[in-house]
C-alpha cells in the first residue's frame, strides 16, 4: 500500500463462528437513522442467533445488527499463534487480489466457498475487497498486480464480472455483502501522477490513460447493481490527503470515478479510510488545535500543516468534502482499525509538557511510526479497535480491512507468481525518498511477499494492541471499573431554542467510548465528545443538566455536578445570535497566523455561512484556508468554500489565515448578520 452531532454509540459488531465446514436497489441514508443498540459488555464481539432472511432488506448501514462473517483461512493462522485465539473470532476482510482468487489459490478458499461458509456460521455481513486494477498500485512495488497498465478490457471480463455473477445468486441474497473498492488506486492518481517529490512514472500512464477511473466505475455500476452490495471506495488516510491541497482535489476525483462507465453516485454506500494503514483512529492527547508557546502544532515535522491528526476527524472532514461534491448526505465512512491500536511500553498517558512544537508533538502522539508516510509492517504497531458498528457521527463502521499477521510486502525480493514485486520502504534499512521525507522505513526484518503470513508482525501486534488483549473488546478479564467523573461541566451559550454545553474529558483504564447527556434527570442523547448542543428548547426555560461518562464495557461514572442553562426569550439570545466564535492565533515579528471556529449554537443551519469581524488597522491577509478571507479597513471578510457552505445545528467549522500588521483578536464577529459570542 502506497501513501504519498448526532446522537451515536458504538456497537459491538455480532458474529458466529468460526465454522469449518469441509474443505438491486439504491442505498440512501440518513445520518440520524444509525442504529441505537445497547452496548455490549465483557467484550467487542457477541455471538447471536443466526441471521434471518431480513438481512436481505436494503438497510441504511450494514453493519448495524449485522453478524459478521469469520474467515476461517485468517482464524486458523491467528488461532496458531501464541495468544492468537484471543481475537481469532474477529471477523476480516477476504481479499479477492487476482484472478485465481475468485476460484480459490494457494489452499485458501474461493469466493462462493466464503460466501457458503458465511450462511453455514448464522452470518449475515460478508467483506470483501476488490484488488486487481490494471497496472495496480502505480506507486508501490510491493502490491503490484498481474493486469498490465491497459488491461481494462480483462479486469472487466475476467474479474468483475465474474464475482458479480457470484454475488448476484439468489443463494446469497440475504447476506450483506460489503466490497472495499480498490485501495490506493484513486488517491495516486490526486497525488502521485506528477509534480510531487513522491510521483512515479507508471501513476502518469494510468492517469493518462484513465484506466483507475473506468476500472472503478465499471466495478461499482456493475456491483451496485446487485441489491444486497454496499461498495465503499478507498480514500487513503489523513497522512496522504489530509491537506487541503489535497483533500477537495481528491473528493473531486472520487466524484470522476464513481459517474464513470455508467456509474453514478448512487452506487457508493459510502468511503474507507486508512486500509491496510496504521494511522491512529484518534489521538487522545493530540489535537490539531493544540498550540505551545503560541505555535500551533500544524507546524511540527510530524503534522507538516497537515489539517488532521488521526483518522477519524479526517474521516469526518472527508465526509463532509464528498457531500459537498454531490456524494450522498447519509454517505457513511469505514475506517481500518486493525493495526493502528499502539499500545504498548511506548504509548504516552497524558499529553507532553514540553515547551516547543515538535517535543510536544512527539511526546503525545501515539503513533509511533517514524514519518506518517511509513507503510509497510511498521515496528512497534499493534492491534486497533476491535471491529463495532457506529461509532461515531458518520462513521459506518470500525473494520478490520486488513487482516492481522498478512505481510504488505517483503523486506527482500521474492521470486512468485502473483506480480508483486520489491518495495525498499519493505527495506528496514531502507533511507527513504520524497514519499516519507526521506526518513528510514520503520519496516519490520523477514517479510515475506505481501498478503502471506508474518508470524513475527502477527505476535507484535498482539503485544501492542490498544485496546490491549484482555481489556474489554480484546477478550479475557472482564473490566468492572467506570471512568472518571466529568468536570468543568459548563454553559457556553444559549438561544431561545438550545442549550449549548461543554465539559473536561473523563480517564478510563481502558479507554472511554462515550458521554450520556441528561436534561432534568432524563437522558436526551450519548455523543462522544465533549461537547454537546441541546435543541428544540422552550424559550425562557431553565434546564438541569448532567454528564455520565461510560466505556466499552458498559460502565458508567457517577453523575457530573449539575449546572443550569436558561434559554433566551423569544426572538434573540442576548444578541449573541445562534453562533459562537474562537480564535487561537500565533503572533511573530510582524506577522501572524489565527486559527478560527465558528460554531452554531442554534436549532437550524447557517447556510452559504459568511463571517464578518473586526482587525486592527494595517492587516493584510496573505494566505487562508477552508474560507475565503478578505479585508478592507478595519473590517475582515470570511467565506465559505464549496465543502463547508453550510454549518448544521450543534456543529461548527474551521479555517485560518495568515497575515502581516499587528494582530488583535476581534471585538466583534457576525455570522450570517447575527452576532456571535466571542
């Protein structure tokens, strides 16, 4: 693999198995209509009874309720490892990587034989990624593929077509079958194709050719065709697309792909990000908008001015870019949690306290990794968040795309039959090149070809895992112990119609999945922020409020301290308007850079927002991002752009700029001609 506010819970997926038995309708969804099952507890995966023939109905997300297929080729291999058979019941992708694959190679099984297996183990969701792009994965060696670059003509005939006559049998109808559309084909094509450090010649050819493009729409039009395939495209992670600069480019290019060979966007349920990747899913200690002696973060060697530090607010911001190009509103987001735990002797406890970006930076990052341009079998990685449905706002599904223990490519050439060849960032003394700023490979010793067994990768990621084997969602002792009690539980605005809230984050010894908000005694929503915005309010109306932290085990904290918010009358909120404004900024000689938040704390959308606010005299804007910023006299103008138009009740928007004169937070801001609390 190459680089380059509603309410939810997180749901424990359901499945059965490992069994080992003898060797089209359109999709919509509304974000609000996740499913609110109840927490499991004692571990991340429950077994249920077996699936009905419901499972068949079109659902809005798959993996609600679902009861996921165990492949039992990976199971056996997990199970054979010391303390393997303490996740060797998660359930895992199968990938169909070349053409032999969907018959059945290498004494693994076929397509139709996962697909049996999956009905004979009570299963009702099967995952499946779809791999094998003529002139496959142009900026990696190591998963290359056996397509040359203009063999579109094959991969249709001999490939798609084939799985879709396989996933069009009736036999299968009442399964739920996932497909993860060729992973980092599209995002080469936005940042490898030329005019980067990290471009290659053969991502050039197949964007000239545009093969990447009819490949992948030739593959969702004739899938999305069958009523029970929910294809998700791959969307990189946030240490390849994070930046702006690539961010909206790539949207626009998944928005190409996927109206190309008769596709429409009809035909994606929805995106994943971080396949096969070890990007952390959050960062607890680390926040893009932290800042040390009035630097921001975004400027260490780590972030880059990257606008994510983990995977899940990239996620989330990618969502929101894809809707904005015309993809679905109820597009749902998978993230690949299956190697990006870092747990460990090595895992920080509390954000640093050093003094300069880069130290701080450092010091709380949980990623490990050397450059978040590393790929391939990363030392020191461990197993991530168990696979669980919903769990949080977008977010479909955490999944294990890659299966644990399978090789991304080997650390020396390898003579074999399935076109995969010889990356150096394999190499574990492997300097690097543009990709990865030039910095050492972080590749484990002794691979072997990719998608083969590592043994030795395989025991170091249960080592590492975080949640760690044995806490609540890896198996083993069961936890009984309930987070921290919240503090700092705060009002920071009110309309006539809401209520908005804020509070301090509780400590778990495990990991705290979520916040249950109550009203008067009664609980209106679970969210897993920190923050949480309380509408359709009466006007002029105190309200109670309380926050209980709880965990992946279904222990709750003692009720925070209670604080009173009191909507505003009728027709204003203390002319503060709906909204409320933040500015971090960081000051040098002459010059300056602020970063900006702008929150809706009212029951309805600011559409096509645009920010008015105050500047001293002399400021010129040099630069800006997520808005458009302009100045005259002593009054700034910001602007949305096409993927932030608009700011939904309870939700907020970001952007920044930089400039030369001297700074001075603003006196006044208005959003849309209402003002907002500063």
């Amino acid at each position: 693999m190459s680089v380059p506010a509603s309410h939810t819970e997180e749901h424990p997926l359901n499945v059965r198995g490992p069994a080992r038995p003898p060797a089209p309708g359109r999709r919509r969804r509304a974000l609000g209509t996740l499913a609110a099952l109840a927490l499991a507890a004692g571990t991340a995966l429950v077994a249920v009874q077996p699936a009905t023939a419901a499972a068949g109905a079109r659902v809005d997300n798959p993996y609600a309720g679902a009861t996921a297929y165990v492949n039992p080729d990976w199971s056996a291999l997990a199970a054979a490892e010391p303390g393997g058979d303490a996740v060797a019941d998660q359930p895992t992708f199968v990938w169909l990587d070349q053409i032999a694959a969907i018959e059945g190679d290498s004494g693994k099984r076929g397509l139709r034989e996962h697909l049996d297996t999956a009905l004979d183990q009570g299963a009702n969701l099967v995952q499946l990624v779809i791999y094998d792009l003529p002139g496959r994965d142009c900026a990696a060696l190591a998963s290359n593929g056996e397509l040359g670059p203009t063999e579109i003509g094959r991969y249709e005939s001999d490939y798609i077509d084939p799985i879709a006559g396989i996933l069009d049998d009736p036999a299968y109808a009442n399964l739920r079958i996932v497909t993860l559309i060729e992973p980092d084909s599209l995002p080469n094509l936005v940042t490898n194709a030329g005019g980067t450090a990290g471009s290659t010649d053969a991502c050039a050819t197949m964007k000239a050719n545009g093969n990447y493009e009819k490949g992948v729409g030739y593959a969702l039009h004739t899938l999305g065709a069958i009523p029970n395939v929910y294809n998700y495209v791959d969307a990189a992670h946030h240490g390849w697309l994070g930046w702006d600069s690539n961010l909206v480019p790539a949207a626009q290019e998944f928005k190409k792909a996927a109206t190309t060979s008769g596709a429409t966007v009809d035909d994606v349920a929805g995106f994943i990000v971080n396949t096969a990747n070890y990007s952390a899913t959050t960062e607890p200690y680390l926040k893009i908008t932290d800042s040390v002696n009035g630097q921001t973060v975004r400027q260490s060697k780590w972030l880059d001015w990257n606008q994510y530090a983990d995977e899940q607010t990239f996620a989330q911001g990618l969502r929101t870019a894809l809707v904005a190009q015309g993809f679905g509103s109820g597009t749902g987001m998978l993230i690949d949690t299956s190697r990006n735990g870092w747990g460990g002797s090595a895992r920080p406890t509390a954000p640093s306290t050093a003094t300069t970006v880069d130290a701080y930076v450092e010091g709380s990052r949980t990623d490990r990794r050397i450059h978040a341009g590393n790929w391939c079998n990363q030392s020191g990685a461990g197993l991530g968040e168990r696979p669980a449905a919903s769990p949080a706002a977008g977010i479909d599904a955490y999944v294990w795309a890659k299966p644990p223990g399978e090789s991304d490519g080997s650390s020396k050439a390898i003579d074999n039959d399935e076109g995969k060849g010889f990356d150096r960032m394999c190499d574990p003394t492997y300097t690097g090149n543009g990709r990865n700023g030039n910095s050492m490979s972080g590749a484990l010793a002794d691979s072997p070809v990719a998608g083969h067994w590592f043994s030795a990768q395989f025991r170091q990621l249960l080592a590492n895992a975080y949640p760690p084997v044995g806490s609540p969602g890896g198996g083993g002792d069961e936890d009984t112990r309930a987070p921290s009690v919240p503090t700092g539980l705060k009002v920071t605005g009110t309309t006539s119609s809401s209520v908005s809230l804020s509070w301090s984050a509780s400590a778990d010894d495990t990991a705290v999945t979520g916040y249950d908000v109550y009203r008067d005694g009664t609980k209106v929503t679970t969210t897993s922020a920190t923050s949480y915005t309380d509408p359709g309010l009466k006007a002029s109306t105190a309200y109670a409020y309380t926050v209980r932290a709880k965990d992946a085990a279904g222990n709750v904290s003692a009720a925070s301290a209670a604080v009173t918010g009191t909507t505003a009358a009728s027709g204003g909120g203390g002319g503060t308007g709906a909204c409320a404004a933040t500015w971090k900024a960081n000051t040098w000689g002459g010059g300056f850079q602020a970063d900006v938040t702008l929150k809706n704390t009212g029951d309805k959308p600011l559409t096509a927002w645009k920010a008015a606010f105050t500047v001293p005299a002399g400021t010129v804007v040099t630069n800006a991002w997520s808005a458009t910023v302009t100045v005259s006299g002593t009054t700034a103008s910001a602007t949305h752009v096409d993927y932030n138009a608009d700011i939904p009740a309870g939700g907020g928007v970001s952007f920044g700029y930089q400039g030369t004169g001297t700074y001075a937070a603003p006196a006044a801001v208005t959003v849309n001609g209402q003002n907002c609390a500063l």
